[in-house]
C-alpha cells in the first residue's frame, strides 16, 4: 500500500518543507516566473510558455509564447534521467 503524501506546508515530512520550500528550488521557481514575466504572461492567460529546448529556466533564448494546450506543450519535452 502507497504512503499518503503530505503536501501542507509546515506538516510534518511535508512535500513543501523537503523540496518545494527549498532556497534551490525556490530560485528555480523565481526564475520560471521571471521568465513568464519577460514574456508578457499573466496568470489565467490561456498561453504557455513554450520550451523549445529541455531546460526550463529564466532564459528566453529557449522559450516562445505559443496559444496551446499544456498536455502536447509539456507532452514535448524530453525525458529526464536521474540526477
């Protein structure tokens, strides 16, 4: 049987704490939304950001604004191995 997962931040063992409240991860994720920024995105646009290449950073040179759905957008990008 799975383990139930904890998402709640400040819960004991939680998903946010362990990973998502990290100060890498965090940076990652300001970068994310510093590059949608760049783009002209705002929250509830019906646009994403597209990648063209495999990393998902605050660059621009590898995304563009494309009207689409997410499921082929985020179907496009390569597998990740284990790092």
């Amino acid at each position: 049987m799975a383990k139930k997962r904890v998402y709640k931040k400040g819960a004991k063992n939680s998903e946010y704490d362990s990973y998502h409240g990290t100060a890498d991860q965090k940076k990652r994720r300001a970068q994310r939304n510093a590059a949608r920024k760049k783009l002209g995105l705002k929250k509830g646009d019906p646009r994403e950001a597209s990648h063209i290449g495999a990393k998902r950073t605050g660059s621009l040179k590898n995304t563009k604004v494309k009207k689409e759905d997410k499921g082929p957008n985020r179907r496009r990008q390569p597998k990740r191995g284990k790092s």
